[in-house]
C-alpha cells in the first residue's frame, strides 16, 4: 500500500459528527473505542487533497466563488473516465449536499400532497425530505429474500400508475443493504417511469464505491429517454472523505428539469457552494484515483471480515456490493431495541446506526460503516463476539 490505511485517528473533541453522537449515546466510551456510524472514514483525506488546498491556502484568497470551466471539465472528465457517461458542462449544477440536491429535486418536480416512491429501509434523509416537505410518501419496500434485497417490480409497477405520484427517489447504490443494481434492474425501473411519466431522483453519491465484482452504472447513461427524466445527485465526498466541504455535483440533461431545480435552490439560497469544496473536488478528481483504489482494497477486506464474523455469528447480513456500509440482522439474539442498544453500547463498545431509523423493514438491525483500519474493526467485532458469547 503506498497510502496509509492503518493507522489509528482519535477524532474525539474536533466535532466529527460521528463521535459527538457517540458520546450522546452514552457518554462513559472507552478512548479505544471509535463508532462505526455517521458514513464518513475514519482515515486521512487523501495528501493529494490535504497539499493542494494547503498549497492554494498559501494564495490567500476565498472569496465566493461560482463553478468555473476548468473545474467543470474536470467533472465531465471524472465521468466519462470513470463512468464511461459523457455529458456537457452545462449539465452541472451545484448545491452544498447531496441531500440539498436531491430536496430541490423533489421540489423541482412535485406538489406538496403529490406521493414519491422510495423503497426501504433506506437511507433517512430521503425519508425526512419527503415528510418535511409535505410531499406523499410512496414506500414500496425492498424484497428480502434470504438478506438479498431486490425491487418489488409488481408494486412498483402498481403504484406508478397513480397519476398522483410524481417522482422516485432513488438510491444507486442503495444505502444502507449495500446493493449495486444491475443494468437489468436498473431498465425494469426506468421502463416502468418512463410509461408513467414518473421522473427519478436518483442519489449516486456511492457512485465509486463499488465492490470487487460488481458494476455500477450511472442511470441516466442507459439512454437518451431516461437522461431525459432523471436529476443525477453525485459528489466526491464520500469517495475521498470530503463530506465537511460540502461540494456537490448535480447532473441534469434535461434544460427544463435543470432550471427547475436551479430555481429551487435559489429560493433557499443554497446555489453557492464554499471555495475550498471545488478546490477539494478538484485535486480528487485529478491526482485521487491512486488513493481511491486503495481505499476500494481496504473496504473489500473489511466486508469479507464482516461476512466471516456474522456468518459465525449466525447473523445474517446483506451482502454489500458496494457502498461502505455492512447491513446486519440482529434479531436472532432476540433483543427488543432497548436492550440490544444497551448491550452493543454498555457492552460491546458498538456505536451503529439503528436500522429503524432506515424505516420499519430496517428494526432490529445494525448499519456498520467499514471505513476504518482493519485492524480496528477486527478489535471492535472480536469484542462485539466475546460479548455475544457470553450471553
Ligand atoms: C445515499 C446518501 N445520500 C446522501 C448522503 C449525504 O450527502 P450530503 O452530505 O452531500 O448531503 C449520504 C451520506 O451518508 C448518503 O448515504
């Protein structure tokens, strides 16, 4: 490895959000406990990231700042590099976060009253955007068989020919069961909103997180008639850990669409994005690549520790494909909420993310975010082990 994936960070008392909710759960953590919650990584940025915004500090100057062509080339060439998806400059837009992307989406193209599909467990702020804003949740829940999740096409199908429902927001690759959805999949979906005149909302923040094996495809490259219905929510911060600069890439084809959503972020003054996030996106998306692979080696080992220690466990487990996130089903110990969060807490020193909160198909299980030190991880599951043992 030419980059340092090992060694061990203590983020406690710089605000990461990660750790502040640690300590909030339950304030006696031991100092070698790290939470495995809050989807950011628990390594350095990437040096090319660190240098370049402490070279172009030495500038000294940030002011505000608005996409410029270089930086936009630089994003069209991230994804016809990576993505094999050409689009123009003109097709991007941007918004601090991905949520703030996808939250003008929704406004962009629906009424309040008007009904969103989304398919759970799913990651909670696409369901909070839906209820705060007044818009109908649609759920067409996910189709567990045996921990591998699939679309409920029959009901997807069903619902999208409510005339009432307006949008599908979607997550690819889905946060939290980790799914990487197959081209085939990925045209069933399509196939079924473009008949029904349902516009997608598609969250590909994971977008270059994909696992060994597997094979992401950004939808709105399938074809001109889905580009034509789709608002693409990207960002380089999870692929380089970048999540606190707030940068964001909005990628619509469709000019209609685009200036809809524009004018949404507008009205919430949220089209302006800090300096240093398209400095950041910037030195990721031209020097990151070296970094990012590695990181995707890290990951993958990280699963498969996952999978070899659940599998003991008897506890079933999505089989991610891509994402950093491990979905895991604690019901066998048969805990009710409380008591399975006071013996990973007060116990096990497990900080998680309660799978309820990704909606009720999520209750009684456990999102593990994997981006950290192997070795670190395999500390905290031989502990989280050791207590299971003894029960
Ligand atoms: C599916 C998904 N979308 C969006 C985000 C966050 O996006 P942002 O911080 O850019 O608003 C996350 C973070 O975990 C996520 O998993």
């Amino acid at each position: 490895m030419n980059y340092d994936f090992e060694s061990k960070i203590s983020r406690k008392n710089t605000g990461s959000a990660k750790w502040e909710l640690m300590y909030k759960c339950y304030d006696k953590v031991c100092d070698d406990i790290v939470p495995l919650s809050v989807a950011d990584m628990e390594f350095h940025t990437p040096p090319c990231i660190v240098e370049g915004l402490k070279n172009f500090l030495d500038d000294g100057i940030l002011g505000y700042t608005m996409a410029y062509d270089s930086y936009l080339e630089i994003v069209k060439n991230w994804f016809k590099e990576q993505h094999d998806y050409n689009i123009e400059k003109e097709w991007i837009v941007q918004s601090p976060g991905v949520v703030d992307g996808f939250i003008a989406g929704l406004k962009a193209v629906c009424k309040e009253g008007e009904g969103v599909i989304i398919f759970k467990p799913i990651y909670p702020p696409m369901i909070a955007a839906i209820e705060n804003n007044n818009f109908k949740e649609v759920n067409v829940p996910l189709l567990n068989h045996n921990e591998r999740y699939e679309i409920d096409f029959d009901t997807l199908e069903k619902v999208a020919k409510d005339p009432n429902n307006k949008a599908l927001l979607f997550c690819s690759p889905h946060n939290p069961v980790g799914r990487v959805w197959s081209k085939e999949e990925l045209e069933r979906v399509g196939k079924i909103c473009l008949e029904n005149d349902i516009k997608i909302i598609c969250d590909e923040i994971w977008m270059d997180l994909i696992r060994p094996g597997n094979e992401h495809h950004i939808f709105a490259s399938l074809s001109k008639e889905l580009q034509n219905i789709i608002i693409t929510c990207t960002a380089p911060s999870k692929s380089f850990n970048i999540a606190g600069l707030k940068n964001s890439n909005i990628i619509i084809a469709n000019e209609e669409l685009r200036e809809a959503l524009r004018d949404e972020l507008i009205k919430m003054h949220l089209n302006s994005i800090n300096v240093l996030g398209y400095k950041a996106c910037e030195y990721a998306y031209t020097e990151g690549l070296p970094w990012l692979k590695e990181l995707l080696q890290v990951i993958d080992e990280n699963f498969k520790l996952c999978e070899e220690v659940f599998s003991k466990l008897n506890l079933p487990y999505s089989k991610a494909e891509g994402t950093y996130v491990f979905w895991v089903d604690f019901r066998p110990l048969g805990m009710d909420e409380e008591t399975l969060h006071k013996f990973l807490y007060e116990k096990a020193g497990i900080f998680t993310n309660p799978g309820k909160n990704f909606g009720p198909e999520g209750e009684g299980y456990e999102r593990f975010n994997v981006a950290l030190p192997t070795k670190i991880l395999k500390e905290h599951l031989d502990r989280l082990v050791s207590e299971i043992e003894k029960l």
